[in-house]
C-alpha cells in the first residue's frame, strides 16, 4: 500500500495506492494475514477531520472556523490484534525524546516484534536528510543502535532482523 507520491514503483511490486488513512487500514487488513512479514513503515495521520467541506471557506470572518478531528484508525494497531504466531510484524516510529521508552510502549501496545526508533532530533537524521540513525528494539527484549548510515543501510540492517525472526518462528507468542 503506498499513498500519493513522486516515487515510482518498484520494479515486480505490486502497489495499491490508497489517499485515506481509512482506505489504507481496509487495504492493509484485507491483505496483512496472508503475509509472513508485515512492515508498518507508512507515517498515517493520527487525526483528520471530523467532516470535509465541498468547497472552499471563504474568508467572511475575522476568525477561521475551527476544525473539529477525529482519529484514524490505528492500522499497525488492528493487524497487531489480528495476527498470525508465525508472522513478523514491524513498525516505525519518529522520536525526538525518551525515544527507547516510547519505542518500548508502541512496540508492547501494537504486538510488534520489532519496532525501528528513528532518531529525528539531529539534522543529519529522519525525515528530509539522506541519512538516518536508528534503535531497533525486539519483542524478546534485544536492542540494537544503528549508527548514523544511509537509509538503504539502515533497511539492510532491518531485513537482517526480520529474516533472523522468519527463521525463529516469528512472534514469540
């Protein structure tokens, strides 16, 4: 599943594109048990807003009108809950502070077996740099720092852990 984008696809990978956070919960359940290997890495709004106007909001007062949000769908979340023992399951998360504990609470809350901590505070890491620095935390309890590397590296490094996993049986239970 991928959402609008410059990228094009990969080269014997099929795509299905999606433009909602809904759209892309329902494409990923749909297809998420079949796999052996599911790899949350797709940054989806925690929030969108309650209802979408069909035109433009003129300017008529001097205060905008406020925008009311609710939440999307917790995808890596409901594939966690509905997963098979023998899958892996991976996620992402972007931290700035106390990356471990926060890397520790989504990867017990979302029944991941490995979750990639993204470094985000330095400017030669995350979202806009070519390179990137990294906390790999294990269900099992092993972390891993992954220095700063580019970000096939990085992914080298990951794949290394999921095919460790594959090759453990997948979630330990």
């Amino acid at each position: 599943m991928a959402g609008p984008g410059e990228q094009p696809d990969p080269a014997g990978v099929a795509v299905t594109r999606v433009e909602t956070a809904q759209e892309m919960h329902a494409a990923v359940l749909d297809r998420a048990f079949a796999a052996d290997v599911v790899v949350g890495a797709a940054a989806v709004s925690d929030y969108r807003p309650a209802s979408a106007s069909g035109h433009k909001l003129k300017k008529e007062a001097s205060e905008p009108p406020p925008i009311e949000l609710v939440a999307n769908p917790d995808i890596l979340a409901d594939v966690g809950a509905r997963r098979r023992p023998d899958q892996v399951l991976v996620g992402f998360a972007a931290e700035t502070d106390d990356a471990e504990a926060h890397g520790k609470d989504k990867l017990a809350r979302k029944r991941l077996d490995l979750v990639v901590v993204n470094r985000v505070d330095q400017p030669d890491s995350g979202f806009e740099a070519e390179t990137n620095r990294a906390l790999v935390l294990d269900a099992d309890g092993a972390r891993g720092e992954l220095a700063l590397s580019t970000k096939t590296e990085l992914a080298a490094a990951v794949v290394d852990r999921v095919v460790a996993r594959l090759a453990e049986g997948g979630h330990p239970g």
